[in-house]
C-alpha cells in the first residue's frame, strides 16, 4: 500500500471491523517529506487492494499540534477505540483517544478525539500499542520508552474504563539501544510476542508474561539480538493486528525508498504487503 501522493511512514491502528480491513498510518497530507504528521485511512475487504479515504486525525488540539504520531486501534465495547501519540505545542509526547463519530459508518471517515485528552502524559514515549485484556477485565497497553542509563523498554499501563490509565512498570527492556519504537505485544498459539522497533530495525522474541508480575521473559534470545531480526532490507516500523476472520495474527511494515527525490516524485513511502506470523514447530521462534 502506498499513498496517492506526499509522505507516508508507519502504518497505524490497523483493525478489522464490520466486514471491512482498516489500516492507518504516518502521512504528511502536503509534502513528500517527513513533517506535519497526521493519519492517513485506507479500508480493504481483502488486504491486498485498497481504497483511500480522507485523513482520519490531523494536528488540531494543543495537546497534538506538532503531530499525531503512531499508536494503535483496539475494540473496546464494541467500538474501535485508536490509542496515539500526539506532540504537544511544547513538544511532550503524551497519549490520546479517538472514536468514530458514526460507528454505522462502514468507512469510518470521521473520527471525534476524546474531551478528556491527554490520558496519559508520563512517561515521555510514544507508539501506544493494541491493548490486552486479562480474566478481570483490566486492559493492558504498552508504548515505546527508553533513556542512556536503563535501555530500551516497553512501559506497561491499566486501565478499567480505557480512560483512566495507571502505570505499572516496564513490561521488558535491555541494553541493546537506549529507546524502542512501535512495541506489539500479542499471542501466537500458546506463546506470547514482544515485538519492537530499535537499532534501524525490527525485531521480536518469543516468551512468557508472568501472571502475577507482569513482566515478559524471552524464551530464547532477546529483542535486538540479530537471530530475531523480523526482516531484511529497509523494513522497519513495523505494525501487528489479529484479524479474526482467519484467526490469525498479522504484520506488515514501512519501507523507505533508498534515495531522497519524494519531491521530485510526488510521494514516498509505502508499506509491506500484510503476512501471516507463524510459530515454529520447536515454539522458539517465529516465522
């Protein structure tokens, strides 16, 4: 997938919902380069061919004005409910919601920010991912953080209501770089995936969260260790959702072209095609 014309990046809060595959993603709606981010909206009955509709959030509230940057879509009561960065008029990075205004739309052209934004504002990270839910009904959601003394991590929060976020603690983190973007976390098969964007790629690692501390263990090797490398080639950014008519668990990334004439183009950028993730048969790694 690609845009019509201008910038796009990371693809976002892809869902599935009433009959219809949705993805977002990272897009400058005014130029072929990085900047002025807001979310682009595409929708597909398969996947492979899709149709582009207006932008679904643009920069307009003190809390996002220097730009919507990535974050997630998770059905929360029947409604799909997107979890994103916005970049504040003094450059903080805190977390914020949208729903759709007509959630009878099959499109889901419009969408209404939260009153209540921002939901959370510390610590400072990005990236908010699909949230989990355990047997109590708690929701869990993690976002990108990390700082030159403790590594990269993905910090943990709760929620009841899907409003009132409480933060926990750091899900997972290592030494490997000082900050980790677009974090997943989800479930193939029996195992549990801990997916992030650090060192110019991607990577995940298979493991456990224990029910008790919340914390993840990798079984194997860890996140940043090139043996988990998710891809070659300029595939970064990636992006994970379950699409519940298959049963299966799903990803797709952003690819950069190798020069810098989005200008001369007209546009830049464009995305993988999605593909099916797959435990291996010993259950260490992925495929």
């Amino acid at each position: 997938m690609m845009p019509a014309k201008n910038w796009l990046n990371d693809p976002n809060g892809p869902v599935y919902f009433n009959g219809y595959y949705h993805m977002f993603f990272q897009y400058n709606p005014n130029a072929a380069v990085w900047g002025d981010m807001h979310w682009g909206h595409c929708y597909s009955k398969d996947m492979v061919h899709w149709i582009h509709l207006p932008v679904a959030l643009a920069p307009d509230q003190p809390y996002d004005i220097n730009g919507i940057f990535s974050g997630s879509t998770t059905i929360v009561n029947g409604t799909p409910t997107i979890i994103y960065t916005g970049i504040t008029n003094t450059n903080q990075q805190v977390q914020c919601q949208a729903r759709p205004a007509n959630i009878s739309d099959p499109t889901l052209t419009n969408w209404t920010k939260s009153p209540l934004n921002p939901l959370i504002t510390d610590p400072n990270g990005r990236d908010p991912s699909t949230a989990f839910r355990d047997n109590e009904d708690n929701y869990y959601l993690i976002y990108g953080y990390g700082t030159k003394d403790l590594g990269g991590q993905a910090v943990l929060f709760t929620s009841k209501d899907f409003l009132d976020w409480k933060y926990l603690h750091p899900i997972h983190s290592n030494q490997y770089d000082t900050f980790w973007e677009c974090p997943d976390i989800f479930k193939v098969e029996n195992r549990i995936v801990l997916k992030a964007s650090l060192l110019g790629r991607d990577f995940w690692a298979v493991g456990d969260v224990d029910p008790d501390k919340l914390i993840f263990t990798p079984q194997n090797h860890d996140l940043g260790e090139y043996i988990q490398l998710i891809d070659h080639g300029r595939f970064y950014a990636s992006k994970t959702f379950y699409d519940p008519i298959n049963d299966q668990q799903v990803i797709m990334g952003w690819t950069s072209e190798e020069d810098n004439l989005g200008p001369q183009r007209g546009w830049q950028g464009c995305h993988t095609l999605p593909r099916t993730i797959f435990l291996s048969d010993d259950g260490y790694e992925l495929r």
